[in-house]
C-alpha cells in the first residue's frame, strides 16, 4: 500500500519538530496579523522547547498605537550570532523583501514561509501558504493542533487580534465560517474580547483624529467615482504632531463612500521623497494586489499596498487606468 502524500502542513510540522533553533520574523510596517501571529508562535516554539528568537528590524518602531500594549520585550533588532544555526520562520510575509534585511537574505539560509498571501512568491525552502485562510494565524491555529500544543491565554488574545484585523472585525470578503469557529475557540481559552476591542480600537490619541479629518477634507474621486482617493502630506504629519502609523484606517473611511469600486490613500513619507499607497477594493471586481504589484508592493486582493517614487499626479494616473483594465 502506497503512504500518502506528504502535504505543506506536514513538511512544516516535520521542519518544526525536528529544529532546535529558530528565528521568527514577519514583514516591514507589521499589522494586527503580522505581530500576533510573531507572538503566538513564538510562545508556541517555547511551549515545545524549542530556542526561538524574535526578529523585527528597529526601523519598524514605534509601532501604531493600538499594537503599543504587545508584550514585544523580547523582540531583536540586530541578527544572533548563531544565525548560521538557526531555521528562520517567516510568518505572514508575501514576499522575503517585505523584511529588506541582508542576514535574512544569505544564500543557503533555511527558511519556513507560513503565509495566507494569494500572491506569495514561495520563497522559503519549504512554504506553507494557505490562501483561503482568513490570516496567518488561522493557519498557525491549526499547526497548533498538529503540534499538541495546547492554545494558552496568551496565545489565544494574540491570535485573536490577528484574527480581528484582518478580517475587520468579521467584516471583509475573507471571513468565513472558519474565522468564527476560530474566533469562539480562542474566547473559550480566555480572550477578553471587550478589553482588546478598546485597545484596538478606543482610547486612540488625538492627533489620530485631526490626521483623518485632513485626510477626508483632501478627497477626490475619479472616473463617475469608482475610485475615491485622499492624500496625506508631510505638513499633515508635522502640523497635527501624528505618527506616520496614525494613517492607517483612513483608506476604510474611503471604502465606504457609494458607488466607490477601489478606495486610495497616498500619504508621502516624511524620512524620503516617495509616497505609501494603500489600496483596498469594495468587492471582487478589482484585484488591487495587481494594481500593487506593478508599483513594487503586493497583498490580497481586496487590501494592498505599495511604496513608490512615482510622482503624485502620475501615480494617480497608473492607479486610474489599473482600475480602468479591470473594470
């Protein structure tokens, strides 16, 4: 009798088993998935013993105000010396330059990608990339259960956030049924789901919300409004004392307005002459990650975004006319 195929999970599972020393990183600019799902495996390393590190470059902090209460003490800045033994994990992380550092990117470096990006370019030496998870951490939910590791309360609220964000609070196309039984599972494990909703979403500072109302008064819409757009200057940062962090959300605002097919937010960065774009698609008739990728960046398909030196009226232009192709 023939043995089954061994599948990405199992690979993983193996990878896993087998390794003594593990780095764990995720991407630049990390979100809700990429630092609970860094947690929640970290502490699902150390639960089997394992010699596990968490990497995020110090160009990633501070990080956004809502993420400022994770337990990230244990985070490295700067490569281990042992790094030549160690396995590295890249968790939630479409493409390897999304963490743009040297040591991560050495020939022969051993590499797990554990991903729900659709657009993932596959770069570990084994890669475990489920599309049709809601996050990240739904697919780290389900390793836990093939490891035997049992779900903590720790680990439970960092999943839980992660689950959370990139779902929008169960709003996006992305939610399933699956995204509810995860999220049942983790409060059963003890998340205190009021407590995370107020540091996600309340008791944000001020200047948050000055940086949005110059966000929505820069409004433009585009093409009988399929595309809504704001812009966010430097003199928006500098004048309302906001962290470049302090714009994120503000695409969602656009998302909503009627007749809108993809929302844009271009903020320019305040260190250098380029701009971020943030793209997010009301239904499924832009693939934005298309749009994104051709500007350098990637994503899913309804929310992605990119970094780019184009000029601000021409990347209006490209973005219009890679609405226009799909429409």
């Amino acid at each position: 009798m023939s043995s089954a195929p061994v599948t990405a999970l199992d690979a993983i599972v193996e990878e896993l088993q087998q390794a003594g020393k593990l780095l764990v990183t995720t991407h630049e600019n990390p979100d809700g998935d990429a630092l609970g799902s860094l947690l929640a495996f970290d502490e699902m390393m150390r639960a089997l013993g394992k010699d596990t590190i968490m990497f995020m470059s110090a160009t990633n902090f501070p990080l956004p105000h809502e993420y400022q209460h994770l337990p990230l003490e244990r985070v490295v800045h700067d490569p281990p010396p042992d790094m030549e033994e160690r396995t590295a994990v890249f968790l939630d992380c479409g493409n390897i330059d999304r963490m743009p550092v040297d040591f991560l990117q050495r020939e022969g470096q051993h590499i797990l990608n554990i991903d729900h990006h659709h657009d993932n370019t596959r770069f570990g030496t084994v890669n475990l990339v489920v599309g049709d998870a809601s996050c990240t951490a739904e697919i780290l939910w389900e390793l836990a259960r093939e490891l035997g590791v049992e779900i903590t309360q720790s680990m439970a609220e960092a999943l839980y956030i992660a689950l959370i964000t990139d779902t929008g609070r169960f709003m996006y196309d992305n939610t399933t049924a699956r995204s509810h039984v995860m999220a049942a599972e983790l409060i059963e494990a003890g998340v205190d789901v009021a407590g995370i909703y107020r540091q996600l979403y309340q008791d944000l500072p001020f200047p948050r919300l000055q940086l949005l109302a110059r966000a929505l008064a820069s409004v433009r819409r585009y093409d009988n409004g399929r595309l809504t757009v704001s812009h966010l200057t430097r003199p928006d940062f500098g004048e309302t004392g906001a962290l470049e962090s302090d714009a994120e959300g503000v695409v969602d605002h656009l998302r909503s307005v009627e007749g809108t097919a993809v929302a844009a937010l271009i903020r320019d960065l305040v260190d250098r002459d380029a701009r971020k774009v943030s793209l997010r698609a009301t239904d499924g008739r832009v693939d934005v990650s298309v749009i994104a990728r051709s500007l350098g960046g990637g994503g899913h398909r309804q929310a992605a975004g990119a970094t780019t030196e184009m000029p601000f009226e021409q990347l209006i232009d490209h973005i219009r006319a890679g609405v226009s192709a799909q429409l």
